[in-house]
C-alpha cells in the first residue's frame, strides 16, 4: 500500500549560542531521519525527552520546516505548498497534544472549538454544523449536550476526548498523537487508548503515536521506531522490538521499564550515565557514552541504519552480539 | 449572576452616575466657570458655592464638573486609542516575528527613547495647542507601553498548545488572533488600561500647565491642581477637590478593571481569602498517644475553607508505617495522595488544613500528633526527623543559590557544625546520590545541572540529616525511563544504608510500586480503599477499584485494554455511601451507606463490605 505520509532524510537543527559570547552551534534535534506510515497503520516513537520526538512529530505536520529533506504528504512534496493551499492541506493532518489541559482554548465552549475545524474547511454546509458536532462528541464517547460547555468543567480525559474530537473534525488522513495519555490516570488512559485502537479501525487512520510509556505502545502501536539524540536507532513491527529488542539502547530502555510482572524483588538491568546534550553528542555511534558493548569502532563512524531481518532494522555496527537479549515482561 | 457579575454592575453603576455629571454640564444648573467674583477670592464652602470660590472667585464645583469634560476625554481618548493602535501592532509583531516584529514593536521603541515632553510640545507646535491636539500627543505617547505588553503577552499565549492546534486545523492567522490570541491577553491589556489613564489624566494637568494642552480659562483638573498648588497657603481646600476628583477616578478605574478580570476569568476562583485573615486553628489532641513503633495515621481528614464553610478533600486516611518499611500511595489524581504527604508535614497550602483525626509519630522525645502541631513545633522535625522529595525538583530547589549551600544550610539548621565540616558532609552526601565530581558540584545552581541530577540534589537534600521518615511524592515522575531506573535504584540504596527509615513513596505507577514498596495503600476519591502488603494486593486485591485499577495497566495480551467507566467524582459531589459505587460493576443496595475500612485478616483491609461475597464467587 503505498504510503500517506512519508519523511526522507529529514534534519532539523536549532541554532543556538552557550552563554552571552560563547561558541554558536547548532542542536541537532532530528537527523536523517526516513519513516513512511500507511492507513490503518500505528508508529510508536519511543526514546528519552529531549531525543527528537515531538520536533519530528510537528515536521511531518508542517507546522515546522525541517532544515534538510522533506515531508511528502500522499506524494507531493509539504514544502511545494504555500499559503491558502497549505492550509488547505492541514486539514488532512491533525495533531493531539499531551497536556488535556493546555491544550483547549480556556475561554470557548467546545463545541465551538470543534466547530472551528469544520468551518474552516467547510467540511459540512453551516446548517448541519451543531449535528456534525454532536456526531463527533459522540464518536469520543461524550454526551452531545456538553457542546455549550467550557473546558474547564471537564476532567483530564474528557478533555483529552474533547481535544481528539476537535482533531478529528476536518475528517484528518493522518493524526500525530504527542503523548496522549501520558498525563491521565491508569484507568483514564485505558480509556483513551481503547478509544485511539477504535478510531483507528473505524477511520482507517495513519498514526504516528509519541509516548514514553512502552506499555502502551506496545499494546497500541503495529510498529515502532526508537530514537536516540535525534536518529533512529532501531525500527521494526512493534512485537519483535518488544520481544526481541537489538539495538544496546532499546535493550537498555526495556530493562529500564519498571513492570508489574517482573518477579518482586528483581530491578531491571540500570543504565548509567546521562543523556548527552543534543548541542555536544558524542561522535560517531551517539549512544556509546553509555553502551556496554562500544568499541573503538564506534568513536569513529556513525553506524547506519541495516536491515537485521524482515522489517527489521538497527543502527550498531555489534547488532550481531546483541541477539536473544533482552526484552520487556 | 454571579458574585463577581454582581460586584462589577454596582461599581459600573456608580462609574455611570459620576460620568453623567460632566455629561449633562451643559443642562445642570451650575454656576458659570469663567467669569470672575474677586470679591469672594479663596471663599470656603457656602451654600451657595458648595466647595467654595477659587482664586479668581470661581465656583469650584462647577470647573470640577465642567474641568472633567476635558481631562477625562483627553485621558480615556488617548488611553483607548492607543490601546487599539498597541493592541494590533503587538499582536502582529508577536504573532508573525522576523520583519513585521521589527516593524511594529521595535519602530514604537523609538518613541520611547524620546522624552515626553518633547515629544508632546513637537505635536503641539505642528498642530496647535487644545484638547485633540493633546489626545493625539498622549496616544502617541502610550501605544509603545500596549505594544510591549500586548507583544509580550502575545509572544507567550502563541506558544500554548490550543493556539498551535488552531494553526493546525487551518485557521487563517488573522483569525486566530482575533478569536483566540486576543481574548485570552485580556488581563494585562486591562491592567495596562487603568494605568494610562491615571497617567493621562496626570500628563495633561502637566501639559495644560505649560500651555500645551487645555487652555485657561477654561477649566480642567490639571489646570486646578496647578492653580491650586500655588495659593496652598490661602486656601489648602482648593488643592484638595480636584486631587479628590483624580483619585476618585484613578481609584474607581482600578476596581472596575479588577473586576472586569473577576468576571472574564475561565474559572471562578476558590476565594481562600489572605491567609493572615484566616483563624490559625490549633487543634488540641482528644486522645491520650498509643505506642507506635513510627508513624500511624488515624482516621485523617483534609479539608479547604471555602465562603460557604470547609468542604472535605480527604476522609479516613488511615495506615501505619513501621521502621524499614516502604508505603505506596497509589491512586489517580486527585485521590488525596499528595495530600497526604503534605499534611505529614504541615506543608498544606493556605486554604487547606487537617479537620480530624490524628498521625501519631515517634521522635526522640516520645510520641507527637502530627495532625495537631502548630508551625513552630514543626520547624524541629521538618528536613530532620521528616523530610520530603517534591516531584518538581526545578521547582523546589532555589535557583539563586548554590547546590552545596543549600545542603550545608540544612545541616547547619539542625546539627550545628563549623561551615567546613558541613561542607565535607555535603560532598559527602552529594557522592552517595550519584553526583559525579561533588567537590566542583557544590559551586554548581541548579540549573546548571541536568534533570535526573537536580532530582538527586534535591534526594540528598532530604536525606541530610537521616529522616525517620521519608516522603517523597512521585519522584521520578517528570523523568525518563532510563533516568527514573536509576533514581529507583537511589531509593533502594538509600533504605539499605539507613535500614530504619521508613518511607512513603506516591505514585500512580503500579509497576514502580511493585519495584520500590513493601506495603501499598490504594487510595479512591480521598479515601484509602484498600492496603495490605504489595505482595497480596497485587496477587488477590480485595476492591474492585483495585482490581480494575491493576487490570487497566496495558501489559496484558488483550486485544482491549480493561477500562473503569466513568470518572473520579469531585470533591463537594461525593457519594453518600461507597464513594466507588457509580463505577462499580458489583454495587448493590447495602453500598449506598458509607463504607468503613473492614479487616480482612493477616493484616490487610478493604473499604468494600461485598468483598467476602465478590471473592468467595471468584474463589
Ligand atoms: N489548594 C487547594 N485548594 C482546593 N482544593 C485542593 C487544593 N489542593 C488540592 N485540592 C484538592 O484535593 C484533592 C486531593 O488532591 P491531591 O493533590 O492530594 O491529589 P493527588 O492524589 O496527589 O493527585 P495527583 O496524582 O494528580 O498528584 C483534589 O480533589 C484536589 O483538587
Ligand atoms: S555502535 Fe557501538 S556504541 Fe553504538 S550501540 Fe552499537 S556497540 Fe554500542
Ligand atoms: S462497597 Fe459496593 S459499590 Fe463499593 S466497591 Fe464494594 S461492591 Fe462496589
Ligand atoms: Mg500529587
């Protein structure tokens, strides 16, 4: 199936200067990064803040421009679209953002904020508006009459649903999910995971799912890619990365995930050292401040991303020693 | 209408009543303000001239009125002209950036290096002087002030997550600005309103003055303040009308603004009140202390003061702690975890405070009602005997002060010591959390250190002076997998390094529960519902709130992840009886009374009295 949105060799940098005179280098935020998504399909991202996730997130959606490479959205170049065309476009790419409570307009019902997305595309003809947001308030889960209502009447996961509902008014191809429910309750974020899997089917929806949580994506997404600093490190169907991790860092992220199975007593395998600043990484493999298996080797080139089996692919020049470890309970 | 809705009409209409004097001038019968009456220079008041004569024999009454046509025109005039000119051009120069930015709100700045006056008598030789004249000056004057407040102000809410969702439906940008940028930088707008015209008012008796603005004789009130100051001997009444008048207005514009915000305000704030006005309540212990081996909360009970009476947050707390063991509070927000903790150690905010029960705590000198101490007996145990870890260690730490000095000031509190055996301490002490390099460290502020980093200072912070207890509300929250794996690991060293130490861990991660807790206490809508030891809870919990809770964790292989309908209920809308039973698939008719915490044996309880029946069926 040929795919809905699709980034190749994207890079983004954010100039920026350490102190009043110091040096001016650049964050590398992204890296050649290459990632296609189709209908019906889930991404997970996955890796630690500050790797990337949600700036790759905001590119493939056009509300940044990447520095280097580009987004192409149904096979026509993003950066091809300029003004009303590109708003045009956005219609078709929606976004839902992590914190419920930021996120809507404090000072609007919601109905009205839902309605915002169809109006500005005239989605359905003005007179059918208030249905088509009571269709949408009932596809999240939510009771039509609470359109007139602020969102500050609602709790976290209402508003989370509200927030999707707003997402899903201009009929979107493709959604960004930003760490949907990372900041809602267990049994809340159930809720809303059990609502995205739903939408997914029902709309045929391409996905890209950003979470810390590696429960939930693995319960959620059909495919998953981990970041480090700005590249992708590992990438592949979303079982084999949970079961049969290759890369040291994802191996190292799994352990690291505390788990309601894992025998009492028992802590995972702890990683040390910290994230290197994105600004100063570590040259060539940008993980080996931190990896246990780094050589010589690894200082000196930076590993490429290859293919470790169908579907599969890892960026470690030892993926070799690192099959059969590792895994999350 | 509400209470906010209600105060803003009545200081609106007192505003519409004092506005319609200078209005209905014209047809009032008020003496003349021009023609002089020497013979009754500095005259008091009289009935006839109710505030008296001024120097020329003036009535004083009628210039105040007449005077008002033209300050308030020239000060409200300029004032909203040039809030609609900064407005536009600060919301364009934050919204866009790059050339418009320049444009609009660096081109303004210009004016602003420029002086007042200068500026003002510049206008005024080109135009001549008077009342339009003047306006024009001032909002020239004022549009740099709006547009550095709306640009600020514009440059903050554009980076909020709904302006961005708006962009991403498609909205055209002018749009957004109208409809969303706008109305929500409402209260600094208002705030800077109320202070132009003050200062208008203010500038045009200084320009009036020097012949720029007004001219005698007709009146204004900055020409009668001027007048005024100089025949203060004669007759000090003079300067006072108009000053009067000015202050009035000031005052009044203040109000009206302030409760303009009130009423456009999202939310209806909980008016907690000042907290001096509040009565410190000391609650004296009704129950002589038990033996306790640590800590044993009894029956606690948080509430908030609100106008009408308090309203209950948390009921029923109740677990013990023995040395050595770790309790977790679980639960979703809201459920009165961080509560908890809070009152452990008499941190609760201003408007919350204990409304029953007790924690019963050992120190050295026997044992203590935690629930009951007043601030000064808390200063000794606090960061001593008890401390606590804060999930926002940014926010807890004082970023203008270093690492080491904070920590050595700790010690020094309670241990008094020479500053360099504090500081050898605290190199110490910064080495045994994991901080690299601690003797260059202690020069270190906390925002010179990493995350993972600041959450470990603020661990060695609470661990400085070997707490009895530790209570640490979601530590590793904010920080990433890999990151929280190791302050975990911290947590564990720590106990084994200081095996009686008790502490209370909160978080709502099931799984860190199970890493960090030998007891857990699962806690629903302010309620402890169920504890026990994390072993059995996990393996056979008693609640169905429980039970759901551990069934909604996403490590099953279930195609649907099990999700407990509905939501927490809200404080002040609690249920009468099981606070659980809205959602609960197995309420019946006996759960409608409120629930006791029942013993369910081998030490564990349960808020539900169904439980033997629900696990008999299951069993
Ligand atoms: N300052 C306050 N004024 C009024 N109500 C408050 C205040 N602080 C907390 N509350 C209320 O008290 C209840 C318990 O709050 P608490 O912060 O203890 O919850 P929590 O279990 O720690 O939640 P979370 O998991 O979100 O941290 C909530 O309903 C909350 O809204
Ligand atoms: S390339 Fe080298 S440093 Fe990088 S992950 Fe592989 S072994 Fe470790
Ligand atoms: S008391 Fe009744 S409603 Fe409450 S949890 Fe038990 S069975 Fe459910
Ligand atoms: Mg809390």
């Amino acid at each position: 199936m040929s795919p809905v949105i699709e980034a190749l060799e994207l890079t983004r940098n954010f100039p920026s200067r350490s102190g009043w005179v110091g040096a001016k280098r650049d964050v590398w935020a992204l890296r050649g990064i290459n990632l296609s998504i189709s209908r019906g399909e889930t991404v997970g991202v996955v890796g630690e803040s500050g790797c990337g996730k949600s700036t790759l997130g905001n590119i493939l959606l056009g509300l940044d421009s990447p520095t280097g490479g580009g987004v192409r959205f149904e096979g026509k170049y993003l950066h091809d679209f300029k003004g009303a065309h590109r708003r045009q476009m956005r219609k078709r790419m929606q976004l839902v953002f992590q914190d419920p409570f930021g996120s809507l307009d404090p000072r609007r019902s919601v109905g009205a904020q839902i309605a915002d997305g169809l109006r500005n595309h005239d989605v359905v003809p003005a007179a059918e508006i208030p249905a088509e947001v009571a269709r949408l308030l009932t596809l999240v889960g939510l009771a039509p009459s609470v359109a007139p209502r602020r969102p500050s009447q609602f709790s976290g996961g209402q508003r989370q649903r509200i927030a999707i509902a707003r997402a899903l008014a201009p009929r979107p191809d493709f959604i960004v999910a930003d760490e949907p429910v990372s900041a809602l309750d267990v049994s809340i974020q159930a809720q809303i995971v059990n609502l995205l899997a739903d939408l997914r089917e029902e709309l045929d929806l391409a996905m890209l799912f950003i979470s810390h949580d590696l429960h939930v994506v693995r319960h959620l997404c059909t495919r998953v890619v981990v970041m480090y600093l700005g590249r992708i490190v590992e990438e592949g169907p979303a079982e084999q990365i949970f079961t049969a991790p290759r890369h040291p860092y994802t191996q190292a992220l799994l352990a690291a995930t505390p788990s309601l199975k894992r025998p009492a007593g028992e802590t995972g395998k702890v990683l040390d050292g910290e994230l290197p600043s994105p600004a100063n990484p570590p040259s060539g493999c940008a993980f080996r401040t931190r990896c246990a298996l780094a050589t010589g080797d690894c200082a000196s080139a930076v590993p490429p991303l290859e293919t470790v089996g169908p579907e599969r692919r890892t960026a470690c020049f030892h993926a070799d020693l690192t099959a059969g470890q590792g895994g999350l309970q | 209408m509400t209470r906010a809705q209600r105060s803003l009409y009545i200081w609106l209409g007192l505003a519409a009543v004092l506005i319609a004097f200078p209005l209905l001038a014209p047809v009032l019968p008020l003496q003349p303000t021009i023609g002089m009456d020497i013979p009754h220079r500095f005259a008091g008041p009289s009935a006839a001239n109710w505030l008296g004569n001024d120097e020329y024999g003036r009535d004083v009454l009628s210039r105040i009125i007449w005077g008002a046509r033209a300050s308030l025109a020239v000060a409200f005039g300029s004032a909203f002209c040039a809030a609609v000119i900064g407005t536009i051009l600060g919301l364009l120069g934050g919204y866009f950036r790059g050339i418009t930015e320049v444009l609009a709100v660096r081109s303004t700045e210009i004016v602003i290096c420029l002086p007042p006056l200068l500026l003002a008598m510049l206008v005024i030789t080109i135009l001549g002087a008077g009342v339009l004249t003047l306006t024009v000056a001032l909002t020239i004057l004022f549009v740099p002030n709006y547009t550095r407040v709306v640009y600020a102000a514009t440059l903050q809410t554009g980076g909020l997550d709904f302006v961005k969702a708006q962009e991403a439906m498609g909205t055209h940008p002018l749009k957004i600005l109208a409809r969303t940028v706008l109305p929500n930088i409402v209260p600094p707008l208002l705030v800077q309103f109320s202070l132009t015209v003050a200062s208008g008012i203010l500038l045009e008796s200084g320009l009036s003055f020097l012949g720029l603005g007004v001219v005698p004789p007709a009146p204004s009130w900055g020409l009668m303040i001027r007048a005024a100051r100089a025949a203060m001997d004669q007759q000090p009444l003079l300067l006072l009308w108009p000053s009067l008048a000015l202050a009035g207005t000031v005052l009044l514009l203040n109000v009206i603004c302030d409760r303009l915000q009130d009423v456009l305000s999202p939310k209806t704030a909980a008016r907690g009140g000042a907290a001096w006005l509040r009565r410190q309540i000391k609650r004296t212990p009704d129950a002589p202390a038990p033996e306790v081996p640590l800590l044993k909360i009894e029956d606690l009970s948080v509430g908030v003061a609100l106008e009408q009476g308090s309203m209950g947050l948390t009921k029923g707390i109740a677990f013990e702690v023995k040395p050595g063991e770790t309790m977790a509070l679980v639960g979703e927000s809201g459920s009165g975890k961080t509560l908890t903790g809070l009152a452990m150690t008499g941190l609760l905010p201003n408007a919350l405070s204990v409304t029953g029960g007790h924690a019963w705590f050992r120190t050295e000198a026997g044992v203590v009602d935690l629930a009951a101490l007043t601030e000064e007996e808390f200063g000794p145990l606090r960061g001593n005997d008890i401390s606590m870890v804060f999930q926002d260690a940014a926010a807890a730490l004082n970023p203008v002060h270093r690492i080491g000095d904070q920590l050595a000031e700790i010690i020094q509190c309670h241990r008094p010591m020479p500053k360099q055996q504090a500081e050898a301490e605290v190199v110490e002490l910064l080495r045994k959390v994991g901080i690299p390099d601690p003797e260059r460290r202690i020069r270190a502020y906390p925002f010179e250190l990493s995350g993972g980093q600041r959450q470990r200072a603020m661990i060695a912070m609470a661990v400085a002076n070997a707490p009895k207890l530790l209570i640490a509300d979601e530590p590793t929250t904010a920080l990433d997998p890999t990151i929280q794996a190791q302050i975990l690991r911290l947590f564990a060293k720590l106990k084994e390094d200081n095996p009686g130490m008790g502490v209370i861990f909160v978080t709502h991660n099931l799984a860190v529960v199970k890493e960090i807790a030998t007891h857990v206490s699962v806690m629903y809508a302010g309620q402890v519902v169920e504890q026990g030891t994390v072993e059995e809870v996990f393996a056979d919990p008693r609640h169905p709130y429980t039970k759901a809770l551990l069934a909604s964790v996403p490590e099953s292989d279930a195609e649907r992840l099990e999700s407990i309908p509905g939501t927490v209920p809200q404080p002040g809308a609690m249920p009468e009886g099981c606070r659980f039973a809205p959602r609960c698939g197995h309420a019946a008719a006996a759960c409608a009374a409120p629930q006791p915490l029942l013993d369910t044996g081998e030490g564990r309880t349960t808020r539900c009295l169904r439980w033997a029946d629900l696990w008999k069926d299951v069993a």
